[in-house]
C-alpha cells in the first residue's frame, strides 16, 4: 500500500520535470511529468517519487487531519472525538 502526503514545491529544475517539494522541513526531488510544472508554493500529493495531484487548501486540510489523527492512532493517544468533525456535521441523504 501507498501513502501520498501531501508536499508544498519550494523549487523548480530548469527542464520543469523535477521540483523540489517540501513538508515539515524534510526536501525531497520529485518528479512533476504527470502534472506539469507548478508555481512556487502549490501543494501537491506525492507517492513514489511523483507529483500526482495538486491539493486545493480546504483539502489540504482535510489531509492534514487525517494524517495527524493516522500519527496519533500508532503512537497510542488516539481519541476518536478529536478526530474527523467533519463527518460528525454530515447529515444523512
């Protein structure tokens, strides 16, 4: 299984196939040909060594709360109520 984390592009190599993307002070080279180049600063979704998606803020988010409430279920301090409000406020169709 693959997890992409969301990486904010912080660098563009000359050709623009390569970015250099960053999340919490960790950099890393990515590869950029399925999305294209991208402005300084845009967030997208890296799995493998790929650039795969670019991430809206409200998403972003969303993807932040997921992977902080992911960190908190495997270091133990897990509590579902802090977790996920926003399908607390979906109502059923």
């Amino acid at each position: 299984m693959c997890l992409s984390v969301p990486m904010r592009v912080v660098d563009i190599e000359a050709d623009g196939d390569l970015a250099v993307v960053e999340r919490h002070g960790r950099r890393e080279r990515v590869n950029m040909m399925l999305l294209g180049p991208q402005p300084l600063g845009t967030w997208v979704l890296v799995s493998l060594g790929f650039a795969k998606e670019v991430v809206e803020t409200e998403e972003l988010a969303l993807i932040e709360e997921a992977l902080a409430a992911l960190a908190a279920s495997l270091d133990g301090s897990y509590d579902a109520g802090e977790w996920f409000r926003d399908l607390g406020e979906q109502r059923p169709a």
